[in-house]
C-alpha cells in the first residue's frame, strides 16, 4: 500500500476527495484528480473534489481503466481508501460501454451482453418510447429516428451508451491544410498535442471515433484542431459559432490555413443566408423564432446540407433548445471545441450524450510550460464600499439587487485607473457586465468601449486597432467573452461578471493567454471585487474551474484610505464616442 500521512489526499466514503494545498505533492495530486474527479470549491487550505458518476464515465471513454483510477487515488492518500469507494469507480465505470447501439441492414439496435440488464432497461418508462421490439435475449430493434433521443434517455437511467452505429460519409468535399499560412507564407502544422486530438477525435475513421469533444485552453488553437478535423473527415461541414465576430473568424482561418477558397465557405447569418460547402452560422440565428411559441424556422439548415461533419464551437454554450436538433443528426460526425465542459445549467450530461464524450484534454498548465499559452498571473482584488451610504444601500437591498451594487461600486474606478497606469505600455482589456458601469469607465479613462450596442463594422475597427497597439486599452461588455481574436492582450481586468459563472472566468482569462512576442510570455488577470459582499462570494465559485487547472489568485485588499479622489472624466474624440442609444 502506497498510502502515507505525508501525502495530500484524504478519500471520504461520500466521494468526496479533500487535497491539502501545502502539500508538495499537491500539483501532481491535483492533474492525476483532474482526469477522474470535479472541483467542488478551492479555499486557501484545503480544496474539495467531487467523484461523479459523470466524471468516471467521461474517463473511461478516454480510456482510462479502474485500476488506474483507484491506484492514483491511493498513490496520494493519506489513510486507506473507502471500500465503497473502490466499488463505485468499479460499477460506475463498468457502465460505460455495457450497453451499444449499432447498425444493421439499415435499422438501428440496442445490444447488450448482459441479458438481465437489457431485460432492466426495457422496462424503464424513459426508455420504451425508443424501443420498438425484443428481437432476442441480446437486442432491441430501436426507433431508427430516435437515436439521439435514446441515447440521453439512457445516460439519464445511469448506463451512457457507447454509440458504434456509424455516420453517414456526407457530400466529398477535397480540404488540405497549407503548408504556409496565405495572409504572410509562414509556415503551418499542426502541434504535437493538436495532432493527437485530431487523432483522437477521428479514430481511424471507425465507429469509435467522429463524435466528442476536445478541451483544450482559450488560444491553444481548437479552430486548428477542426481544420484539421475536417481535412480527416473530407465532407460538407457545418460549424456552428458563438457570434458573428467569431462565424468572420473561422472564415479567415479556413482561407488562411486551407486550400478552400472563399466561394466554397458560406455565411449563415441574420445578414446573409448562404449554403454552401463550409457553411458557418450561429447559436443566435438557430434559435431565432417570431415568437416564444412558434417554431424555430433555422433548424433546417441541419438537414439542407449533406454534412458530413458538424462542429460545434464553444460547445458548453449550447443553447438548451439546439439539443433537440442535435438529438435528431446522430448519425453525422460532431465535434465539439470547448475550454471548459463546465455548464452552469447543470447540462454537462447533455454534452457527453448528444455530443459525444471527452475525446481530448489537457491541463492548462502543461501547455503553460510548453510556451503554447501565456504564463498567466492571477489576483483578486478586494475594494471596500466608496462610501457609507452604498454600504448601506447594499445592506437593505434585495439579494439580487445586493449583487449589482456591490460589482458597480464606483471605488473600483480608482483601482482601475492604478492598473492602467501600472501596466502602461501593455495591452489591456478592462472587461464587465454592466453597462452603466461601462459607461462610466469610459468615460473616466477616455479608452473606446464594445458593448452589444455597438455596429459589427465598428467593432471591427476597434479590434484591429487594439491588436495594432494603436488603441492600447479597450472596454469590452460581454460580447467580448468568447471567440474573440487578440492576439496582443496581455492584461485584462474584470470589473463585474454573470454571477458565479465558471465557464466565464475561463473565458476571459483565454482572451489573454495567447503566446507573446518577445522574451516576456507573461499575461496578468485581475478581478476587482467588493469585499464583505456577495459579490466576493460569487468571485470564489467563478474560480473554480481556472483553479483545477491549477490557476492560484493572489489576494490583494485595498483600505479605504488607498482610494483615490473621484476621478475626473476625459474628453473623448469623436471617433471612440460610444454608439446606440
């Protein structure tokens, strides 16, 4: 037995698993839990990790085994481990695979070795409405249209099936990677690691490859890995993206970075409704309808096209209604790029049934090493109310309300403008969620600001001149979030965000973690907060996932005292003046 009192974990007969920071084997501890095991909450001493029926599956469709799960939980524990425990990863991840769907004469079956448990699922009432009839003690003839809808019923009983009945080719199409990028005859390939999740993904072209998702950090190149995805494939793809700042980038990259030319890549937007055999759209025009009860008119485009590959591009975001679209095109080959496969709707199951499972991940930090992303330095830093009258107002607000008072508390403007003088010379995105607030730092610093109001043509100018340096701060709303392209930003600094929103934080420390220039690969996030409050609260929850990767805040508090004076508005060209209404 390897278990030791000097080791960092404790594994608790509840599956939960508590890891002691101090510990010098605490960052191994930490990446060997990361495979098999979810961060629950990350205070300064003690952090805890959860084991999940979810998290066991996802391993195991990595490839992962029991024994190895069980063998790094007592490499690093410090007394014996749980026997319920050990039988839990054993059942668990037993399940995973127990059931198949598989394809044959063109009808679609339900297969099981075990005969009892075949017999267990048909009598479940999630289940029967996909069933059509036992054809033998091994198989279940299923509704050959439901085979999305089966399986997320299953993964909802407790026994995720393994999906081996194939895809359809989709419509040939010839997709080469470059060997020089276009816009400047550098050279391209893929990294090892984006090598690897292409492989994984694809599978040799067999049934146990061409659906999941790859996890890999903001600005480690997961458009790349689609690209290189789609040169596997060799058929029309769909991809789906977040906005339209993200469909124009995908645009440039498959010019960039491929033999496709411009006429073969369609836009499928609210401004142009074009099919072509690359075609980009977004999560906002699929789930466009006139009214709350009509039907979502866009959803044809899953089937106008003979895709033979769809991608799904920040796959946690996947809006709830585009699940049932997707329940209905299990039989063409799905990628889903993600940062993160934390949802805050709860609906990571959703994600691992319709999508497919982890395929590919790696730890932040290893990248972080390897000079793939930035060296990133993390704080939080905690002001007080500007003054006793906010104070009091937060003490007598609603609970909803106490949020926003406390993330637009003005004190925040002083230690903005301390940042902005601090990394003069840097290229800094100040980043929030509340409009007003924007507003008022725009004002405050003179720097142009991004908000959903603004025009994608003037937003587009704004972004080139930031990566340019001409414009070196930029104020940015939540459009900002996601699939946005600045390669330059190497500070970034959070005055407010959606509550307790981990994918978020994750999000907006990506904006910054692509590689640097230069001898310096150093990237700085800052999350200024008001302390005492719950936005403090929300702040640690938001941490969480960036902390499993092994992201550490430094915690800085400001006193009263170190306030500055108000700061006195700056006039503003015409030019950044803010747009809409």
């Amino acid at each position: 037995m390897s278990y030791s009192p000097e080791n960092p974990l404790i594994v608790q007969s509840d599956r939960t698993v508590l890891l002691e920071t101090a510990n010098d084997k605490f960052e191994e501890a930490r990446d060997a839990l990361s495979i098999f095991a979810e961060l629950v909450k990350s205070p300064e001493h003690i952090h805890t990790y959860r084991v999940s029926p979810l998290s066991l599956w996802n391993a195991a469709a990595l490839g992962y085994e029991p024994d190895q799960i069980k063998k790094q939980l007592e490499k690093y524990s410090k007394y014996p481990l749980p026997s319920n425990l050990l039988t839990d990863i054993d059942e668990f991840m037993s399940r995973y695979g127990r059931l198949k769907l598989v394809a044959e004469d063109d009808e679609l079956f339900l297969v099981s070795d075990d005969e009892a448990l075949l017999e267990e699922i048909g009598h479940r009432k999630q289940v029967q409405p996909y069933l059509i009839e036992r054809v033998d003690a091994r198989r279940y003839q299923v509704v050959k249209d439901q085979r999305g809808f089966i399986k997320h019923a299953l993964i909802g009983v407790g026994y995720p099936v393994e999906d081996l009945a194939g895809y359809v080719k989709g419509e040939p199409l010839d997709i080469e990677l470059r060997d020089e990028m276009k816009s400047t005859g550098e050279p391209f390939e893929l990294r090892d690691y984006q090598k690897e999740a292409v492989d994984a993904f694809w599978a040799g072209g067999t049934v146990r490859g061409g659906s999941g998702a790859i996890v890999l950090p903001c600005g480690a190149g997961k458009t790349i890995v689609a690209l290189g995805a789609m040169e596997a494939v060799e058929a029309h793809t769909l991809i789906l993206t977040t906005n339209i700042t993200a469909l124009r980038q995908w645009r440039d990259e498959l010019v960039d970075k491929t033999h496709l030319t411009e006429d073969e890549i369609g836009e499928y937007s609210g401004e142009v409704k074009e099919i072509k055999p690359v075609t980009i759209t977004t999560y906002q025009i699929l789930t466009y309808r006139k009214t709350k009860d009509s039907d979502f008119i866009h959803f044809d485009l899953f089937n106008d096209g003979n895709w033979g590959l769809v991608v799904y591009d920040e796959v946690h975001l996947l809006p709830a209604p585009v699940f049932r679209a997707v329940a209905n095109i299990q039989s063409r080959r799905r990628l889903g790029l993600t940062a993160t496969l934390v949802r805050e709707d709860g609906k990571e199951e959703e994600v691992f049934s319709l999508i497919g499972p982890k395929k590919y991940d790696v730890p932040w930090r290893v990248l972080e090493k390897q000079g793939f992303i930035a060296t990133a330095e993390c704080a939080e830093i905690r002001v007080p109310f500007a003054d006793e009258d906010l104070r009091l107002e937060y003490a007598l607000a609603e609970q909803r309300q106490k949020y926003k008072i406390a993330a637009t508390n003005s004190a925040k403007l002083s230690v903005i403008e301390d940042l902005l003088e601090q990394h003069e010379g840097d290229q800094v995105m100040v980043i929030g969620q509340y409009l007003d607030q924007l507003d008022e730092i725009a004002e405050c610093t003179g720097a142009p600001l991004i908000t959903g109001r603004t025009p994608q043509d003037e937003r587009e100018v704004l972004y080139e001149k930031f990566r340019s340096g001409e414009m070196p701060t930029l104020i940015v709303s939540k459009v900002a979030n996601f699939a946005v392209d600045l390669p330059d930003a190497n500070v970034a600094i959070q005055v407010s965000g959606t509550f307790g929103s981990r994918q978020e934080e994750a999000q907006r420390l990506g904006r910054i973690l692509r590689p640097k220039e230069g001898e310096s690969n150093a990237a700085y996030f800052y999350s200024v907060v008001t302390k005492d409050t719950n936005e403090q609260d929300y702040a640690n929850k938001r941490q969480l996932f960036l902390t499993e990767q092994g992201y550490r805040y430094q915690i800085e508090m400001i006193n009263p005292e170190d306030l500055a004076e108000p700061v006195e508005p700056k006039r503003r060209e015409p030019s950044e003046e803010k747009t809409g209404s």
